[in-house]
C-alpha cells in the first residue's frame, strides 16, 4: 500500500525582522555552522563573535531596511509563494507542501510536524539549491537529520540533491531572460552570477562550481548565444582568502573600464530573489559597473513563483516520487 507523501521545501533562511537584533541572532547560527565556515573553531569564534558580530548586523539591517516586504524579507515573502504556488500545482495528488529554512523559522521541526499531522509518511525534500554545494545543500541536510532526530518515528525520505542541469529548469531560466529582453530589450553581454564558495572547497570535492559552469554552458546554449556573448561569475566573496573565479564584481570593473556597453546579469543559482540579488547584484554591483565606465546595467530577477519555474518543480517532485 502507497504512503502518503510530502513535500519539505527548504531554503537557506532570514531574518524575521530588519533589525540589528534579529540580523545578530540569524548571522550567528549561520555563521556558526561550520558547513558554513570551517576556519578552525575557536579562531572563528574570536572573530564571530569578537568582531562580525559586533559590526556587521548594524550595517546588514540597514541593507534589508531598503528592500524589505511588507510580509518579511524577500527571500521569506518569495518562499511562501513558491510554496503556495506548488502546493496548488500539486493539489489533485494530494502531496502538501511545507516550507522549512535551515537557519531560523520556519524551522525543520516545525515544519515536519505540520506534514506529520497531515498524515505524511515519506518526505521529498527539495533544497531550492539548483547547485548542490557543502555550504549550503549540505547544511541543508544536516538541519533536517537534526530535526528528524527528535522524531518518535522517522519518516521515510527522498533527498533531491540538485537540478543544475535539468532540461526544464534551463528552459525555464532561458524563457525567463527572454521575456526580460522582449519587455526591457536586450543588452550586449550577459553575466551569469553564481553565489561564490572557497577555492579551496572546489580543490577537496565541492561540486558546486562545475554544476555552476555546466548551468551557465546549457542556458548560453538555449539562448543561442556565442562564447563572447556571455560569462559566468562569483559573487559574494569575504574574508582573504581566494574565493572561485571570476569575481562577479571584479569582471564588472573590467568591462566598465572597456566601456562596454548594456549588461545584463541574471543569477541562476538563486532560486528566489534575496539580499545577495536586490542589493548586491541590484543595486551594489550597478555601481560598480556604471563608476568604472560602463554605460548601462539590468538586473534580470530570478524565476520566484514564475509559474514555469513552479511547473518544473511540481514535475521534479513527480521524478521523485517513491510510489507511482
């Protein structure tokens, strides 16, 4: 006999308010996690806490200040509606869906208590990762063991590890550029933005920046556009030492130095739009590329609660399903 089956859709997490207080308690067990930063232990600690901590979550909660919703981050406000969204494209299979952030609320616990009370017995947990990396997937993973651990019976579960070079969700992010450039027109250069990880991960088996540039090679190919039409880049880089290269900001420097004209950056390992993509790319890295010379810049949003992204997940969790 069939179990009924959940889906537990899982993203990195925020801050419930925009706020020094609230962005403190979120960076501290992100920051904590040592998926995350694994810097020797007590080193890291003096630095967390001794001085990111202490400077940091002042100037982080004024970022958020500016692009907050009415409902919560964007990252929250954008979850929720993907959550809704793919609950209604999946409502004639009886498969609900809840929302779960590795870091903050809702939490894992939560959430698996909201699907148990539903009478689910398998979960399909679905990272909205494209790219499956240490620092994030993995922390993902090891947040749902922790919350399963309190479970008097654990339920049976999928793990959906990344999609990076699904067909769907190429085609997806491809339409998704497209329609930008019909509405806004079309610039010179696209940029692909990746979120940036440690060299040194890449060196001991993440396999996150070659999903990274296989997810760039397929979207450039479903575009139609030649190699000098495009790049792929890492963004959001700190500490010393070297981090995945190019740097988002850095091949922004040099264009703008060549005076190149419109660019258009798109970021596809964010599957909702968040602080890294309307402040940083938005609004920071427009900056950087319009002050070193270059003429003009277009961020194009991430695919959200797009219904074709939403029609991709729903046939991903139907891939995955464990009882057809």
């Amino acid at each position: 006999m069939s179990k009924k089956v959940g889906v537990l859709l899982i993203n990195l997490g925020t801050p419930e308010q925009p706020t020094p207080q609230s962005v403190r308690q979120f960076l501290a067990e992100f920051l904590s996690d040592r998926r995350v930063v694994d810097i020797p232990k007590l080193l890291w600690m003096v630095i967390l806490h001794g001085v990111i901590l202490r400077i940091r979550p002042k100037k982080v909660a004024k970022l958020y200040q500016s692009i907050w919703f009415d409902d919560g981050s964007p990252l929250m406000h954008y979850s929720r509606k993907q959550q809704r969204a793919l609950q209604q494209a999946l409502a004639g299979q009886d498969i609900p869906v809840e929302l779960a952030m590795t870091y903050g609320n809702p939490s894992m616990v939560d959430a698996g208590k909201s699907l148990a009370k539903q009478g689910v017995e398998h979960i399909i947990a679905l990272p909205l990762y494209p790219q499956n990396s240490r620092t994030s997937t993995a922390a993902a993973f090891d947040s749902l063991a922790r919350g399963l651990a309190k479970c008097p019976h654990v339920p049976g579960l999928t793990w959906i590890s990344d999609y990076h070079d699904h067909p769907e969700y190429i085609a997806a992010l491809a339409a998704s550029v497209e329609e930008y450039w019909k509405a806004f027109g079309r610039g010179d250069h696209l940029l692909m933005s990746f979120h940036g990880i440690p060299e040194r991960l890449e060196r001991i088996g993440d396999p996150y920046p070659k999903q990274c540039r296989t997810t760039a090679k397929l979207l450039a190919e479903k575009l139609g556009l030649s190699s000098d039409q495009w790049q792929e880049a890492f963004q959001s880089r700190f500490g010393r030492e070297e981090w995945v290269k190019p740097y988002t900001d850095a091949t922004l420097v040099a264009w703008g130095q060549k005076g190149m004209g419109r660019v258009d950056v798109v970021a596809p390992s964010f599957s909702v739009d968040c602080l890294e993509t309307l402040e940083e790319i938005q609004i920071q890295n427009k900056e950087i590329y319009l002050e070193a010379g270059g003429k003009d810049y277009h961020y194009i949003p991430a695919l959200n609660a797009d219904p074709r992204h939403i029609e991709f997940l729903a046939r991903l969790v139907n891939e995955y399903l464990p009882f057809k």
